[in-house]
C-alpha cells in the first residue's frame, strides 16, 4: 500500500470539511470552488491532461497546453506523464485484469482503491516511460516529473491566500479579519474543490463502467451516463470516448452535453485550437434509442 498517498488523500477530505465551519464559511469561497472546478477540473484535467495531453484530440500552442496542464497540477491527480500513462494502460486494457481500475475488481476498487496500491506493471518508471514517452520528450513534464509539480501546487496555494487576504484588506477589512477569509478562500478554492474534482474524476472511472447506456458496441464495460455526463463536463459519456477515443467531442446525441468540447470550440474560434481531432464513428443510424 501506498501509506503516504493514503494519509494525504484522507487527510485533505478532513481539511476540506472545515469549510463546514461558520467562520471559514463564505459565498465568495463556494463560487470560487465551482469556478475552480470548471478551471482546474475541466480545462485542467478533462482538456489539458485527457483530450489534448493523452488523446491528442486537438494541437495547441506551446504555452496554452502547458497552462491547461499546470491547472491540472494543481488538483494532485498525479504527475501529467503518470497520469497519461495510466489512461492509456485503461485504454489498452479496458475491463481486463490489467486495467488499473476496472470495476470488475470491485466499485470501490474503481472509484479510489486502486492508486492506494503498486501492481506489476504500474510501477512509475515503467508507466512514464512505456505509456508516456512523448510526453517526457518535453522538458516542462520532465521538470514537472522530478518534483516540480509539487511547487507548482504549493505557488497556487499561496496565490489563493494572497488573492483572499489583499482582497479583503483593500475592501477595508481589518489584518485579522483579511487572514480569516484568506483562509476561507484556500479551504474552499483548494482543498474543497480539490476534493471535488477527485470524485468527479473517480466516477468516471467507477460509475461510467458499471451503470449506463450503450451507444456503441466496444469490447469494455464502458457507459453513457446521464448524471455523470453532466457533473463531469461531458467526461461521463464514456462509451462514445471508448468507441472513439482520440476525437476530442465526447457527447454524440442532442442531450450529451459536452461542456469541455464546447471550451474547446471555443479555444478554436479564438485561434488557440487546431487539428481537432473528431468523430470518426458515427452513432448507428438503426439505432433509435441508446442500449443498455
């Protein structure tokens, strides 16, 4: 067992349940987790680091894709190169017992059980440089391997403490009372919304390979689903990804929305997304209602 990475993940559970709290409760600080959900979670994790980083579903340039993964950074979803290697070994082997997290282990086992635990074959140095070879071939991911990630959290730390604090001071708030919403701001913009998006992105694991509808046959467990789709951004409608894994549109029929393509749209109007990778595979035209 990874003793360490468990006592850091119960831990900032616990930390972030202080913002249950009257004095560390603030409506700026639940805006800026739901903000910071969309920022670090979906430009962050559902862009930065699945659809352009592992899947390559559209080209950026080289200072916006190294934004997008450093907000991803910042949820502490593993290193870029780890955690694109660990996607792609799923991808290889999809419901299969060296998938890292089927739930054919276990829903548990899917959702967080399996990164408290090294198996064959996940070791680091064999992930990274099996999985994720391109990535390490850019030396930003390389510095970011070696324990840059780690400054890079602790700079957003501090960046939302001062970011509350000076607020509150130049709206004539006395020093103590500037430090307490300093505060507020970090558990709710950090380690509440870190939480968060941890969970949204275990249900995707978990949840999308066991309840569900179908709109494709693929040789995995993989689902749509409807609940998932939606708080995840459009990471939820699994089984489109899995039929099609390198198209950078995850939502395929009228009510998948697909909050990340439509960033990603959004990037491309804006001359900052090129080469978008999508749909290769159209939904079955026989088919009139998704399978379950």
């Amino acid at each position: 067992m990874k003793v360490r990475f468990v006592i850091a993940v119960a831990a900032f559970h616990f930390v972030a349940l202080l913002a249950l709290l009257p004095q560390l409760f603030s409506w700026t600080g639940v805006v800026v987790c739901l903000l910071g959900i969309y920022g670090f979670g979906t430009l962050g994790i559902n862009i930065g680091y699945h659809r352009l980083l592992t899947h390559r579903g559209f080209r950026s340039p080289q200072w916006l894709e190294h934004t997008l993964v450093t907000l991803g950074v910042c949820n502490l979803e593993e290193t870029p190169a780890f955690w694109v290697g660990m996607h792609r070994r799923h991808h290889q082997f999809s419901d299969e017992d060296a998938d890292p997290h089927s739930p054919g282990a276990g829903l548990l086992w899917a959702h967080m059980g399996w990164f408290c635990f090294e198996r064959p074959g996940e070791e680091r140095h064999v992930v990274t440089t099996r999985y994720a070879a391109d990535v390490l071939r850019d030396r930003f991911y390389v510095w970011l391997e070696r324990g840059g990630a780690y400054v890079v959290v602790l700079l957003s730390w501090v960046a939302f403490f001062v970011t509350g604090f000076g607020g509150a001071l130049l709206t004539g708030n006395p020093p103590g009372e500037a430090a307490g919403f300093g505060a507020s701001i970090v558990v709710w913009g950090v380690w509440v919304r870190t939480v968060a998006v941890w969970h949204i992105t275990w249900l995707v694991n978990s949840v999308t390979h066991r309840w569900g509808y179908r709109n494709f046959e693929t040789d995995d467990d993989s689902r749509n689903n409807l609940i998932i789709g939606i708080v995840s951004n459009g990471e939820g409608w699994h089984n489109n990804h899995h039929a099609d894994p390198r198209s950078a549109k995850h939502g395929r029929r009228w009510w998948e929305l697909d909050v990340a393509w439509l960033s990603i749209r959004l990037l491309a109007a804006l001359g900052l997304a090129t080469d978008i990778v999508r749909p290769s595979r159209d939904v079955p035209s026989n088919r009139s209602a998704p399978i379950e």
